[in-house]
C-alpha cells in the first residue's frame, strides 16, 4: 500500500503529533494483526461499512468479527490527534491517543495504524474534544447512549457504526466533549464508586468473574435495567438485568464529569 504525501515519516524532524485523516481507522495491537478480510479497513482510503459487510459474510463469527479478538483493540476517529510513538515502519505508524486515556499510558491508549490515515501536523498539545460541559448531563449521556440500540456488537469499535461494551460508554461521553477511558476496567477506576444498592441512571455496571479482571459494562438506566452492548454476535440493548449478568456483578461507578 502507499503511504499518502504529506503524513507521518521516518523523519528526524517529523513532528510528534498527527491527525487522524479518514472517517474511521483501526488501532492495531500489531502491523502482523490484520487478516485478509480486514483489507477494506487497510486501504488507503478505508471503507468501515465494506469491512463489516464481508466480516457479516463469514459462514462462522470466528472468520469474522470475533476473530478481532486480540488483534484489534480499538478505533480512531476522522480529527482525533495521536502522538507517535515510532515513525512509519512500511506503512505502520505506532502511536498512542491522548483521548482514549489507558491504565500506564499517560499519553493514551497504544497500538499500530496505517501511516496514509494520518495527517502530520505541527509539535503541538493535543486539542481538547469538541463539545462542553454544559451539555455533560445523565440525560444527555442516555439520551446519547440509546440512539445505537439495535447496532451490532463491534469488537474494539468506538464509533456509530460498531461499538463494544466499553465503546458505548466512551463514544457516549465523547460525543458530549468528556475524555473518558477506552476499557471497562480503566472506566471503573476513573469513576466514583458506588455501593451495589446505590445505583442511579447515568451510573456504570460492571462485571466480572472471581479474581477476574472487569470483563464487561453497561449503563444503568432504572432500578436492575442495562443499556449495553452485550458480546460478539448481538446488538445494542436496554433491558432488565439478565441473571447471568447479575451473577458477576461486582461494582458500580459514577461518571464524575456528569451532571
């Protein structure tokens, strides 16, 4: 593939900042983690709904989007900036997301994307996320939230046309201008906690097995109701608690940025 003019390079005076310049791209664990049918997503111009379409083709969801697993852990989204951590490597940049914040990353959330999805642009902070507090409210979150019942489950997706669990909640409180955590267990530990019978709409589920990691959140909407994306192969639902979820509830989390 070609590396567009004008993006990251291997340069010694190639700035430390870029701009993610297509619609929507994937943030990789490795430049090896990519599969044939994730080609559409690769292209210099990448086509998302292309890439879903053949990945919903597969006769298995392993050939498809559940063998993201492990090879893809998040998205990036058109005017979203990244700093680069090592320059283009044929046609790889690694980089990290200072608006996707990561547990032992101060700079943000690591992985690999296509160099020709990225602008490079002068050394420089990393703009704040559009929007404002004043519309950082519980309402507003949920209303935000329920627009993407009924899309599929997206391993590693942030955006309206894919999201996982963790991404319902990010992208939600993005789109009202808060940088909030990418992963479940990183959005707990940026919460307020909250004891298990203190639940409020707004405030965050999250699961786990024992002596497990948090595996999954969803967001309270009423008194044992859930808005989430449930897991590879479902949709964006609001529902009452299911009794396997309620059996590894383990905390809830209070979004401290809403009002």
């Amino acid at each position: 593939m070609t590396t567009d003019t004008g993006t990251a390079s291997t340069s010694s005076t190639a700035p430390s900042l870029a701009i993610v310049n297509v619609d929507i791209t994937g943030l990789w664990t490795t430049p090896q983690s990519p599969r044939p049918i994730d080609g559409p997503l690769l292209a210099d111009r990448p086509d998302h709904a292309r890439w879903l379409a053949d990945m919903d083709a597969e006769a298995t969801l392993e050939a498809g989007r559940l063998g993201l697993y492990d090879r893809f852990d998040s998205e990036l989204l058109e005017g979203e900036p990244v700093v680069i951590a090592s320059g283009d490597t044929d046609g790889w940049t690694k980089v990290t997301s200072p608006w996707q914040p990561y547990d032992g990353h101060e700079v943000g959330y690591p992985g690999y994307v296509r160099t020709a999805h990225l602008r490079a642009v002068d050394d420089a902070a990393p703009a704040d996320l559009p929007g404002g507090a004043a519309a950082a409210t519980v309402e507003a979150f949920l209303a935000e939230a329920r627009t993407h019942i009924g899309l599929p489950y997206l391993w590693g997706g942030i955006s309206p046309e894919g999201l996982d669990c963790s991404g319902l909640v990010h992208y939600g409180l993005r789109r009202l201008g808060i940088v909030f955590p990418r992963d479940a267990g990183d959005q707990y530990r940026a919460c307020e906690d909250v004891p298990l019978d203190g639940a409020q709409p707004g405030d965050l589920y999250f699961f786990a097995h024992p002596d497990k990691p948090i595996h999954h959140v969803g967001i309270v909407t009423g008194p044992d109701c859930i808005l989430h994306s449930p897991s590879t192969g479902q949709d964006v639902v609001e529902e009452d608690m299911p009794e396997s979820r309620a059996k590894t509830l383990t905390q809830i989390g209070r979004i401290r940025q809403l009002q």
